[in-house]
C-alpha cells in the first residue's frame, strides 16, 4: 500500500492523496527498447531529468533547475545490422554559444574500433566486468561537429535520401563518415531480469529431453551468466566456447568444433555470432547442427535476427525434429515465423512477438504447462480422434463390401436414407467429439515427472503401426457384425438392416467407452444421449425399422450377440497387452 507522502501526513488520508497526485505526474516514457527507459530513469535518479522529446527537439531539468534545450538536427535509429544508433543535436554551451554534437550509443563490439584509443583503455576491461555479473551493456561516445562538418554531411545525406539505385549504402556510407574518431563517454550495464521459475521450466524441459537453444544478442560473458541463471548448465557440465577471439581462422574454428564433439554430451556449447557466420554459411553447416544438437544446451551470442531465424532452419532442415521458437522482441519475429511453432511472451520488450506467434503468454514459466500438458493432451486427443473418425468410415465401408460380396455385388447401398446419415451425426458424432476432453494422467502427475514427455516424441500414438491396427479393427468388426448378421438372415430384408445397423452403433459406443481413460461428465452425457437418440429412432423411422420386430426378443439377443462377437475379442486383446506390456505412466498411477 502507498505511505503517507510528505512531513504534514497526517492521520486524515492527507499524505496517501499527496503521494496519488505525486504518482500521477510521474512521466511515462515508451521506447523501442527497455533498456532506453531505464537509462531515462536511472538518469533521473541522479538529477538529470527528460521533461519534453518530440520530433525536433529534447529538453532537459540538470539538478541545479536549469533548462537544457537540444535542437534534434538528425536521428539514425538502431537497427539490429549495425548494432548502434546516433543523434545530431545542436546544444548551446555554458557561455550561449551554440554548438553541434554527434551522439552515438551501441554495442562494444562495434564502438571500439570507432572510439580515440585515447582515454578508452579501460573500456574492454569493465566490459568484461560488466559481462560477467550478467549486465546488458551500451558504451557511448560523442564527436563535436563544425558547421562546414555538418553542411558537407546534409549534402551528401540529402543527395543519398535522393537517390533512385543503393539508396540505404549510400545512407549508412553518409553515417559512417561521422563514426570515425569518437569521444568516449561512458559505458552503461543495465540488468536483464529473468522471469519468476525461468530455470525451474528449462529444467524441466531439459528432463523431458527437449533440446534448448539459447539465441541471444548479448555478449559471450553475459550469456554465460544468464546461462547459469536459467539452469541451462547442469552440476556435471562445462562450458565449451567458440568465439571468433580465440578461433581466428575458419581452419581453427572447425578443429575445435571436432574436439568439442569428443565430448559434447558433457558440454554446454557457447557460440559467438562471427563463428555461427561460418559454419552456417560454410560447408560445415551439418555437421555444426549435428555435433550441436548432441550437447544438453547451446548458447549463441550477438546473433542477428537474420542468424537467429537460419539457425532454426538448419536445425529444422538437417534434423528432422519439431522447433519450438520463443521470443519477447522484434529481433524474434524472424526466428519465430521460421520455426513450426511460435511463442510470444508479452513483456516490456513490446507485442511484436507476441502478434507474430502461434501462442501468446505473459510469462516464460507458464511454457512448462503450454508444453508438458496441454501439447500432451492436444497431441494424444488429436491422434486419437482422427484415428477414431477413420475407423468409424471404414467399418461402415467394410460392411458394405462383404453385404456387396455376398448378394453378387450389387448395386445397392445397405444402409440408405437416413440411417447413412444419422450413423454420422446423431447415432455417433457426440461420443467421438467427446473424446477430445479425455486426459490420460492428471497434470499433478504429468508436471511432476516431465520424462513422460518424451515419449511422445517417439510418435507411437499416432503412427503406421497404430493406424494399421485401426484398420485391422474396422475390417475384423465390419466383417464380423455383416457375416453373423447374414448367418441370423430371417425372411425380410428389413431384418438384416435393423440387427446390423442396431449392432454397428452400440459397437462404436462401445469403442469409444473403450479408449476413454478418464471419464468426463460430458463423456457420460455424450454416451447416454447417443443410445437415448438411437432407441427413439427405431420408432420414429419406420420406414426401416419394423417395429413389431425389433420389439421382440429374438432382435435382442441378435444385436447383443453380433456386439459380443464383433467388440468382445478386441476389448479382451487391448486388456491382455495392456497386463502383459503396461504402459510407462502404469506405476505411477498405482
């Protein structure tokens, strides 16, 4: 809850209205970046506060009150390519006079070869330094401009905006011709927080053996440091890295490659952008995502977007495996329209992720139940519906064969009208569709032991094997419920139809009641609603139905001795194997 705000808080609420209207008139700033934000705000801290920014110009409050206006001359936004963005300012100095600055902010990587060696010789140092307590870090440099300076640069910039062929060169050769010679003004370090339980799903992840690539723009130190942070390296692992200041050469980045891959089970591999540029652009590429794929995590650092998507298509194109894309930023919209699936998280990074994802969610933890339950229930329920579904037109196909076979094929449908279509819809449709809310292990279950996921990477649920044997069924109880119904042939036609329409429908009920493995209200009210429709039917449709027949007991018996044949053997073998080969979640229940 808020204090009271100010010394003349008193016991009337005065001081809590105080601090409401004093929160009120805090500025709220938006940025392209959170990192911009927090720089405004941590300058804030210090004194210096942002009061107005528009188009043309910026006005700042020093601690001392004075008024600091700067006239925006020209701004060069960041761009993931250049890793740097800069401002043309005009500010008027201490004694009034005016003078032109350059401003240039990015990453140390491309700031250190545009800054004076001069006075810079502790930048690669606290750089470290910062990198390794796990800091984002900017470095900032400035460059005084003359007035001939600035009108020779409007020139050639204006001339560059002009033209017609090149147009972006020609625009970042204009910038460039200013970024030579900088002052440098400061380094900053801004933390990148992880979310609540980020290390707690990748750990989990990691036990359900899924593969986790960490992409990132960040600097080998820091990503290093979020590495441990997340859980990505286990007790018994190392760190193997693969940066382009210890591997020169494209020889010696492919030699130490091979001798990561001795050991890679054992090592978390960290790989700078300049050598990821190698092997993804090289002959090497496979081998790369092979030797890659076998260690328990993968770090790439100052990563493009464009590498960042390339990478997810290797992976995609050289091992077969579904991927998994997760970002919080506009730098990951690449990868995430490259990968099979997308995540956007929602955070301070903005929507644009979010927006271009299969799935949207506020925080990284809650992937853990996105993935480990619902991707389990949604693949499993998927599967067997649409296995289900197939069976249920084969069977019916399968019917008609052997009625075809029997009676010198003749051209004559056995189930016509109104039995063809309500065996689709009203006889069946709802105890099948209620199959999708089946759930094979309670999630306490399934979140508490996420190996279980692994073994629906092996696709046993919805493969050649399962399918063929939907097949043998359809084809077993089409033939059994068609040949046992001839062998009860009485005098008319319309008796065959009744018994072995009666027998087709109670066999599917009787199918669907078999898969379910935990009953659902719905489930029950799907069922019972099905065989209520059905019995109605027989004496609203009697134009195929005689009733004086099928309200007698010799039907009875027919259709309950059909359904025993023709269901009673399958049920009987799915219960056998399931004693003799109990499934692997069978203990855990227990």
């Amino acid at each position: 809850g808020l204090e009271p705000f100010g010394d003349e808080a008193d016991e009337t609420g005065a001081g809590t209205e105080s601090a409401l209207e004093s929160a009120e008139k805090q500025p709220q700033f938006q940025a392209a970046s959170p990192d911009e934000v927090a720089l405004v705000k941590f300058a804030a801290d210090v004194g210096l506060r942002l009061v107005d920014r528009d188009e043309g110009r910026i006005v700042l409050v020093d601690p001392l009150g004075r008024r600091l206006e700067y006239e925006i001359l020209h701004c060069f936004p960041f761009s993931s390519e250049t890793k740097r963005m800069g401002i043309i300012v005009k500010e008027r100095a201490s004694g009034g006079e005016e003078r032109i600055v350059f401003y240039m902010k990015g990453a140390e990587a491309v700031m250190m070869e545009r800054i004076k060696t001069r006075g810079a010789s502790w930048l690669k140092e606290e750089c470290d330094n910062f990198g390794r307590t796990g800091l984002r870090t900017l470095v900032i440099a400035s460059r005084v401009l003359s007035a001939r300076e600035l009108a020779d640069f409007d020139a050639r910039y204006s001339e560059a905006r002009a033209s017609m062929t090149d147009r972006a060169g020609r625009m970042r050769r204009a910038i460039e011709s200013l970024e030579g010679g900088l002052s440098l003004l400061a380094l900053t370090g801004v933390e990148d927080r992880l979310q609540i339980d980020v290390g707690v799903t990748l750990e989990r992840l990691r036990h359900a053996n899924v593969r986790v690539w960490m992409l990132t723009g960040d600097k080998v130190e820091t990503a290093i440091c979020i590495a441990i942070s997340a859980r990505l390296k286990g007790p018994m692992h190392s760190f193997f890295v693969l940066a382009a200041q210890g591997h020169s050469t494209d020889a010696s980045r492919v030699e130490a490659l091979e001798s990561f891959a001795l050991a890679a089970d054992q090592q978390v591999l960290i790989v700078d952008g300049t050598v990821l540029t190698t092997f993804l652009k090289g002959e090497h590429e496979q081998f790369f995502i092979a030797t890659a794929c076998r260690s328990p995590a993968v770090v790439c650092c100052r990563c493009s977007p464009t590498q960042k998507a390339d990478v997810v298509r290797a992976i995609r194109r050289y091992t077969g495996r579904r991927t998994c894309a997760i970002g919080d930023g506009g730098n990951d919209v690449s990868m995430i329209l490259a990968a099979d699936v997308g995540v956007g998280i929602v955070g301070k990074e903005g929507k644009q992720a979010s927006l271009a994802a299969d799935f949207s969610v506020p925080q990284f933890a809650h992937l853990q139940r996105l993935l480990l339950w619902h991707g389990r229930n949604s693949y499993q329920r998927s599967a067997k519906l649409a296995q289900f579904v197939i069976h249920r037109g084969l069977i019916i196909a399968i019917i008609q064969v052997v009625f075809s076979a029997v009676f010198f094929f003749i051209a004559l449908p056995i189930f016509q009208g109104m039995l063809s279509v309500g065996y689709a819809t009203f006889f069946t449709s709802f105890p099948v569709f209620a199959l999708v809310l089946d759930e094979e292990l309670p999630e306490r279950i399934v979140m508490q032991y996420p190996e279980l996921y692994e073994s629906l990477k092996r696709g046993r649920v919805m493969s050649t094997k399962s399918f063929c044997g939907w097949a043998w069924k359809s084809v077993y109880q089409g033939g059994v419920i068609m040949l046992v119904s001839l062998l009860l042939f009485e005098s008319e036609f319309m008796n065959i139809v009744a018994i072995s329409f009666s027998a087709l429908v109670l066999s599917e009920l009787l199918n669907v009641a078999s898969e379910v493995t935990t009953w659902h209200t719905y489930m029950v009210a799907a069922e019972v609603a099905s065989v209520l429709i059905y019995i109605l039917s027989l004496f609203l449709l009697p134009g195929y139905f005689d009733v004086n027949f099928i309200t007698t007991w010799p039907f009875l018996w027919k259709v309950l001795a059909i359904v025993a044949v023709s269901w009673g053997p399958v049920h009987l073998f799915k219960v056998i194997r399931r004693i003799v080969r109990p499934p692997q979640y069978s203990k855990l229940i227990e």
